[in-house]
C-alpha cells in the first residue's frame, strides 16, 4: 500500500540532515522513526558502515512497518576502504534509492551515510541525486558527521549536533543501552 496524499495532508517530504561532531544524530532518526511508525507511515533504516547487534538493532529489526538494513562489514573503516566496504555502501544505496521509489515508505533514513561519503565509499552527488530523484511525499534523513556541502545547500533542515561536554573525555567507555 503506497502513499495517497489525497488522504494525507502532508503531502511534501523535506530533506533533513543530521551532523556534526556531538553525539545524537543517529538516536534523533531512531526518535523521528518512532514518530513516523506512530503516524503510521512505514519506515526504511538504512544503517551504513555498521554491521552487527547494537543495542537500537535488537528492537528496530521487531518493529512493525519499519524496515531496517545494514550495510557495513562489521570492521572499522581507517584508511582505504577496501572494495567489501565500496560494495556494501553501494547496495546500501541503491536499496535505499528503490525502497523511496516503490511508494511504501514515507521516511527514509541513510545513517551514517555522510562518513560513508567522507570515507569515499558514496560520492557527495550519489547522495544530492538520491535526495533529488525521491518521490516528493518522501521525507528522507541522512546523518553522519561531516555532511558534504552540496547536501547542506539542498537541505530542507539541517541539524548540527556539537559536543560541548562528553563524558568519553573523562573517561566513561561507550555504555551498553546508551551509547552501544
């Protein structure tokens, strides 16, 4: 069942960006997902670089209505990306690109995918044309640090998250249900 905006009033998706180097982006599409699922829209997470169990992964992969993929390798990404990665993220991509076309999913989030693009695996236009070419009901969120610039200029909304104080500085290691 595809979008009907004679019945939805909402009838325009924006472009939404999530960056900078504080934490948050990630868990602020988590929350606007939630929304969404409780509009009743679908929802298609795209996760990029990651692959595995992660605390959001156990309870995202339950939701009804909410598809979510990842398409990473599992490693930390330093230096080169190697072709595994390249491919991942092109996979990634191109699902993301056909699930906003297919008409089932009113929010689509690419998490992570601006790393994605300062790691090389995703070019800045592969993301500027993917927000162009979806549907106009679709409301598309792409987070990661280092947003490129084209993205910023053709967004609708964008959000940096700046650290001003972390506890990881002193010393507090990633926490399970909070930051893994």
């Amino acid at each position: 069942m595809g979008y009907d905006s004679e019945k939805d009033h909402f009838a325009r998706g924006c472009l939404q960006i999530y960056t900078g180097n504080g934490k948050g982006k990630t868990t602020a599409a988590i929350g606007l997902a939630v929304r969404a699922l409780g509009a009743g829209f679908k929802v298609f997470f795209a996760q990029f670089l990651k692959a595995g169990k992660y605390s959001e992964t156990e309870i995202l992969v339950k939701l009804d209505k909410l598809i979510f993929r990842q398409y990473g390798t599992g490693r930390f990404v330093m230096g080169k990306p190697s072709q595994e990665d390249a491919d991942a993220a092109r996979i990634g991509l191109d699902e993301a690109k056909a699930a906003m076309k297919s008409g089932d999913y009113r929010l689509v989030i690419l998490d992570e995918a601006n790393v994605a693009c300062a790691l090389g695996l995703l070019s800045e236009d592969d993301l500027l044309s993917a927000a162009e070419e979806r549907p106009k009901m679709v409301e598309l969120v792409i987070t990661g640090r280092g947003a490129p610039a084209k993205l910023i200029e053709a967004a609708d909304l964008v959000t940096e998250m700046r650290e001003v104080k972390h506890y990881y500085n002193a010393g507090v290691a990633a926490r399970k249900g909070i930051e893994s």
